[in-house]
C-alpha cells in the first residue's frame, strides 16, 4: 500500500489493486467503499470518483453531492463548479445547487471571476456566491477567445465591450463595423460584425493586418 499523508492529517491511500481510501491520521477509514481516484482540493475538501463520476467529499466523512459529476473545479473556499449533462452548477457544503440554477457553458474561470454563458446571456459570478452581472446578447458571433474583452450586441441592437470582470463599455451609436474579420491586435480578440442581418457566425478569416499597417484603435478605425 502507498499512502500519502495531507496537510491537513488526513491519509489518501492507495492499494496494489489500484483502489484509493481516504484516512484518519491513524489510518482509521473516513469510507467504507473505495475510490478509483481521490484528490485533495482545498482545506477538508477532495474529489473522489467512483464508477467513472465525481462527488464533492471532505476528511470528517461528508458527501456534499452525489457522483453525477464529469468534472469538478475548485473555485473559492468550499465554493466548487460541477459539470455534467445538464451543465455547470455551483456547490459547497451547504446546497447541492448554491445559485439554483444550471448555466450550459464555462468560458473563464480568473481572477475569482467565474464566466458562464446560457442561451443567450453571459452570466459573471464571484466567489462569494454573488451574480455580479447578467448580459444579454442578440448574437453569439463575437466571443473572449482566450481574450479580455468580447464586442456583443444587446436587445435593443446596442454594441459595445464586454469585460471579463462584468463590466459594458458600450460603443456611441455611429460606431460602425466592417464587413468581414479582422484581427485587433492590441487586444488581441476577433470582432465579428454583428449587423442585424447577418445570419450565419463566422469563425475565422484569413486575413491578418501587415505589420506595417497601423493599429486599429477602436471600432471607429479600421482598414478594408
């Protein structure tokens, strides 16, 4: 047997048959049953897995969710994001479901901001369990890519920044757009033009600006 003593005395073992248990100090089983993965998160807190789903358990013998989960990610605290077909919950050692509700898509998890995206809306949480914002959008054609900033479109066909922290930069109303993709790089994030007739997102576009070109410095300048 191989075992590993945590930071905070309690034991994960692990068996020649490849079995994990999760130990008191004086190795003295928190559980009954096996795990086939167990993993120290935050504090008390592990993931463990049985029959290939994740569950959110703690070193006194707590089980805070049933294994239905295909992944879990620490968030805050005893603040965790668990997913699974029905999408992205966050659970602690209170409520299975801490915001009651289910959101389809994970997009940042930074600077303890946690960014989801359901149907038409992106949704800011922090890790006190408080929705910091909700943006509704008319198009899905402009996104973060890996970037601090996305250019959106709200009900009312009003265009403007969406920051990672759930801040709105709206645009002046004669911004205009261009009619293909380019690249911004100072932000280094796509702009998609977002006219109401555009039909069909776009994903990329070969086209990249010269290097001698000058920078784009807002939505008002750019170059065909």
């Amino acid at each position: 047997m191989i075992y590993e003593k945590q930071i905070n005395g309690s034991i994960i073992a692990l068996t020649k048959e490849g079995e994990y248990y999760l130990c008191e100090s004086n190795f003295d089983l928190l559980y009954t049953l096996p795990f086939q993965d167990l993993k120290h998160k935050f504090s008390k807190y592990y993931i463990a897995k049985r029959n290939g789903k994740w569950a959110l358990i703690d070193s006194q013998g707590n089980t805070y969710s049933d294994f239905i989960y295909e992944k879990i990610v620490w968030f805050e605290s005893d603040l965790f994001l668990c997913y699974n077909a029905e999408g992205w919950i966050l659970i602690n050692s209170k409520s299975k479901n801490v915001l009651g509700e289910n959101f389809q898509k994970l997009i940042s998890l930074k600077n303890g901001i946690a960014i989801f995206q359901h149907n038409n809306e992106y949704v800011f949480v922090n890790g006190y369990e408080q929705i910091l914002n909700r943006v509704k959008f008319t198009n899905v054609n402009a996104s973060f890519n890996g970037a601090d900033m996305a250019l959106i479109e709200n009900e009312e066909g009003k265009i403007g920044w969406l920051k990672k922290n759930g801040d709105c930069i709206v645009c002046p109303p004669t911004s205009k757009l261009p009619n293909h993709i380019f690249k911004y790089c100072r932000i280094k994030v796509f702009l998609n033009h977002l006219s109401p007739h555009l039909t069909k997102s776009v994903n990329s576009f070969p086209f990249e600006p010269r290097r001698s070109d000058p920078l784009p410095l807002s939505v008002n300048t750019y170059r065909y």
